[in-house]
C-alpha cells in the first residue's frame, strides 16, 4: 500500500504538515479566499475617491475616457472640473479645431443710417473643420448668438454691443445670457478671462471688462472700464489712470495671460492692465518695428509656448514675431519691458518652400496664434486658411465648410476656435449611498 504521505490525494485525516500545498480542497479554499480578500482591498480601494483620482490620474487620456461607461460615479469624477484641471496640469491641454469664427466689424455698433447687414448674410459664420461644426451650422443655433466676440477656455463672449452679451459652452449647449451694463461706451473693447475659484470650482468662473476707447488722445489719461464677474453676477464701473497720454484700439479683444489683459492701443501701442495689481492703473509701451513689417499691415498677440505675450505682424515682404520679457529694473526697483525678436519669416521663403501655394501673387495675411504655441501660426492667402510652421517654413491647407457663405476678408475678424476634448456629464453628483 502507498504511504498517505506520497498519495496524490491526501486522506482527511493526514496532518496539516503533510498536506501537499495548493492541493486539495483545503488548498483550492485558500486560494480562494486570497483572491475574496484581494478583491475586497481593490473595492474598497476603488471606492475611495481620492484613490480612485490618483489612478485615473496616471492614465492616458485614451483610457480614462473608457472609464466613464464604469458608472454613474465614475462618469461624474471624470467629468468634474476640478479633475480635469489636474489632469490637464498633469498631461496637458487636450483641444481640436472646432472651426474659425468670423466677425465682420463693419456692423459692430453700427450708427444710425451706417451699413446695414443683409438677411442672406449671418450675423455669425463658422467656417467648420469637423463633423460636429457642420452639424452647428445646420442646426440654426449660431443665429441666436449675436456676433462673435472672444472664447476662453472653451467657453464663447458673443452678443451685439453695447448691451445685449452671451457666454455660450459648445460642449453643453448652454448659452448664459448676462445682465445689460450699465456704462454706455461709444467705442470700446474687450477682455474675457476664466479662472479657478476655490468656492465654486465646479462651475466656470469668468470676468469680462468693457474698456472705453477714445479719439482725443492728446487729452487722455485716464480710461474708464467696467468690470462683469460670474460671482456677483453685477456690472462694476471704475477708472484707470494710464501712464501716459494713449487711447486704446477700438473694437479689438485683449489678450489674457495669467490674469494680465494686453490690448492694442492707438500709433502702435500696447496697454498693459492687471487686475490683481491692486492699483487702478494701466500701463503703455510701443509696439516693436521690424525689418520686413515696417509696412506691417496686420498684428495679433498670443501667448507662447513658455508663457510669455508674443506679437506678430505680416506685410508684403514676410512676417514676424516678438516676445515681450519683462526686467526689474536696478534702480527704481520697478519692471521694464523689452521686445525681443523670435522669428522672422519672408514672403521669398515660404514662397521657395511652399511652390504650389500661390503666395507669389497673394500677400499673407496672419490670423491668429495657437494657444501656447511658438512655432505655428494660421495665416490667410486669398480665401485658403494655412498653418504656417515657422520653424520649418512650410504651410499646411486647413480644409473648411462655409455653407457657400462668402467672406468679405478685409473687413473681418477671423479667429480659431479650439473645443476642449473632456466629457460632459449631464448627471448630478451622485450620493455615497448611490447604488452603482
């Protein structure tokens, strides 16, 4: 007879010493209850939201989107604002090209008796890049929304000046419609900001400052604005007092970087305004002459890939770019701005790298830069919409639908807007006790 101790199946009787491991009915329990107690501390573990971000925080974007069918709970911490921005500090900012907005600034504030827009004619055309802008045309939505104005953060400024302002969310499809100022401005422009709020970090927090814009600029030196924020949901009126004797540029949008608002100002100009400063002053500095845009004809502002105010200009003979670097001076102990040239691309280059474009004959025009970007930049030749890698001084063709609606180029604005790629959820917070 074979001894117990050798035998494949072990009798109930033999020894827990003897028992072979992980065999038997005692081994196949206590693999089972490894597995129970290991899938018990992923649940638990799972269960705890600060875990659960910290995990779907080292995941590519690719993933975590799947992760939104999980649940309900799943779906809202993904789709909550203060994630996204983690996430997003984390792997950076994920946007496509929506399309480009256009705003003919011949009907802006348009005087009694001035130029009247046709009915054929929208108030706000899209030339859409992708299925979903196609999709926003057809729909008749853009006729609610006034003219374009600014977007920041996804989110879209439109309406008709002086009184009548919309915020619109293309993701959500909410157009918010904001009370009137109180400030009539003859001429003026604009600044949209969104920023985080530690009290209301589920909602998008924004501010807009309408900044009056005068002719007389031998007499100014001081600027009147009035300031709407989201949280108090009110118009404030204030006075600026300028560094010197300047108007701003009417009609133009300023450019925000880290709360600071840059706006065009009359005889190449550029006022420098920060809210958070404390004081109510706006500060003025010349605009950068250049070689090849001494005839500049066109000028936008951005900001670069490392945080700073870039600026461009085109003309017949090319275009340029330049960083502002701010210096604290050695003495008054005060900031000093310097321009600095980053790049400079001739019309003869491109034209040599880009044979088939047609640039010989057409003179271009810049657009507008790409969010946090230093080495692209969109430019218009004819009626074809281009990115230009400066880098490598090739252009790229941006295929658009305009739904057979033709662009009066020279007197409009053209700017691109970027939809925020992250999922919505239309349901709300769920409870702890929520049964997923």
């Amino acid at each position: 007879m074979a001894n117990a101790k050798n035998s494949p199946i072990a009798p109930a009787s033999t020894s827990a010493s003897n028992r072979p491991s992980g065999r038997g009915y005692n081994g196949r329990f206590s693999r089972f209850r490894g597995r129970k107690m290991v899938s018990d501390s992923i649940h638990s573990a799972l269960a705890c939201d600060d875990i659960l971000t910290e995990i779907l925080l080292r995941l590519p974007e690719k993933h975590v989107f799947k992760f939104i069918l999980v649940s309900k709970k799943w779906l809202y911490l993904i789709c909550d604002l203060p994630f996204r921005r983690c996430y997003e500090m984390q792997w950076g900012t994920h946007s496509r090209l929506f399309g480009f907005f256009v705003c003919n600034l011949l009907y802006i504030d348009r005087p009694q008796g001035g130029l009247r827009r046709p009915r054929y004619e929208p108030a706000l055309p899209l030339l859409s890049t992708c299925k979903e802008g196609d999709d926003l045309m057809s729909s008749g939505f853009l006729r609610k929304l006034g003219y374009f104005i600014d977007y920041s953060d996804g989110l879209v400024l439109c309406g008709r000046h002086p009184k009548n302002y919309y915020v619109w969310n293309s993701v959500t499809k909410y157009r918010c419609l904001l009370p009137q100022p109180r400030k009539h401005y003859k001429c003026l422009c604009i600044a949209f900001i969104t920023e985080n709020h530690r009290e209301a970090d589920r909602d998008m927090v924004y501010r807009i400052i309408r900044a009056s814009c005068e002719c007389k600029v031998d007499v100014i030196n001081t600027i009147s604005i009035e300031t709407f924020s989201s949280l108090t949901w009110t118009w404030k009126q204030s006075t600026l007092v300028c560094s010197s004797d300047f108007s701003l540029s009417p009609w133009t949008v300023g450019t925000v970087i880290d709360r600071v608002i840059y706006w065009f100002g009359t005889y190449r100009s550029l006022a420098i305004y920060d809210p958070g400063f404390g004081e109510r002053s706006i500060n003025s500095i010349k605009l950068p002459v250049g070689q090849l845009t001494y005839d500049y004809e066109d000028s936008i502002l951005g900001e670069s890939s490392d945080g700073l105010l870039q600026y461009g200009q085109s003309g017949k003979m090319g275009l340029e770019i330049w960083i502002l670097l701010m210096e604290q001076a050695m003495v008054t102990d005060r900031y000093e701005y310097r321009w600095t040239l980053r790049h400079r691309l001739s019309s003869k280059e491109m034209s040599k790298q880009n044979p088939n474009s047609g640039i010989r004959t057409k003179e271009p025009q810049v657009l507008s830069f790409i969010y946090r970007n230093s080495e692209s930049v969109f430019i218009r030749l004819g009626s074809n919409i281009y990115l230009c890698n400066i880098r490598s001084k090739t252009l790229a063709v941006i295929p658009y639908h305009c739904d057979g609606v033709s662009i009066p180029w020279d007197s409009c604005k053209v700017v691109p807007y970027f939809q925020k790629i992250w999922p919505y959820s239309p349901f709300p917070d769920p409870s702890n006790t929520l049964n997923n």
